[in-house]
C-alpha cells in the first residue's frame, strides 16, 4: 500500500498513487466538491485538461486528451527554456432563445497545464500534433554518451 496520499496524482496504470516532482499543477482540494457558482462551470476545463507524461529513452512524451479542440485553438509554448505549456479554450456553445437545455456537462473556458523538464532536453526541437482529440507533444533528449569505465589500481 503506498503512503504518499491519493490527492497526488492518480497513476492510471495500477492502484498506486505517486507525486510528479516536475508538475507545477496545484493541487486543488475543493475542485471535487459542487459548486452553484458559475465560476466552476466556466473554469471547469482547467480540471478537465488531463496530461500524460511518458519518458522513453530518446524523448518525453505528452499526451493530452483535448476532444472537440481544433489545432487553432491550443497552444504549445516553451518558457524559461525548461517549461512546456499547454494552454487552449473551449467556447461555449451558442445558445438558440427557443432551445430548451436539459443538462449541461460539457466544459468550457480556458485550460493551462505547465510541466518543468529535466535539463537532458531539445527545447528548441520540440513537435506537436493533434489527431482524434489527443494533443502529442514531443520533446526529445540530449543524447548521453555511455559512462566509460576504468579500472584504478589499489595501492597499498
């Protein structure tokens, strides 16, 4: 059983929970709870912007679930020379006076998510893609060259 509290951060491929040093997501603790304002519905897509972020050998990759965004309304930036930002809108729907709306679930407003990278990245590299609703962005590392090993001889 892990010990680092669930409101880390859930990892989506096992029970465990854990804390992403590099996120500069803030923790939230009231954003479960119900809200009448209209506050909550008009920021709600800053909670609904969910990232995964997967380290290979040769990049970082991020993949963000953003459905129903067009390539225009998102945007990838870096920052400071070691911060991915991923920020977009999403518009409400234009309301028809003789429409009736039964329920209203789907976010709008604006969203931003911000990750700090390790210093082993190509900032200036970096490639965006958006397909079916899922942003992909990649940044790949600096290559490393093989630690050499040497042998040093013991006096004594």
């Amino acid at each position: 059983m892990s010990m680092i509290p669930s409101f880390f951060g859930n990892n989506r491929r096992g029970s465990s929970s854990f804390f992403d040093p590099f996120s500069l997501d803030v923790w939230d603790p009231f954003k479960d709870f119900p809200s009448s304002s209209s506050f909550s519905r008009e920021n709600s897509a800053i909670v609904n912007a969910r990232v995964d972020w997967r380290e290979t050998p040769e990049a970082h990759v991020f993949k963000a679930d953003l459905p129903g965004l067009k390539k225009e309304e998102v945007k990838v930036e870096v920052e400071d020379n070691n911060v991915l930002k991923i920020s977009g809108q999403r518009h409400v729907e234009k309301e028809d006076k003789s429409d009736t709306w039964h329920r209203v679930e789907r976010s709008s407003g604006q969203f931003t998510r911000k990750f700090r990278l390790p210093e082993n990245v190509k900032m200036d590299q970096v490639k965006a893609a958006l397909e079916n609703g899922v942003l992909t962005v990649t940044v790949p590392k600096v290559e490393t060259e093989k630690a050499s090993v040497r042998s040093v001889q013991i006096s004594g």
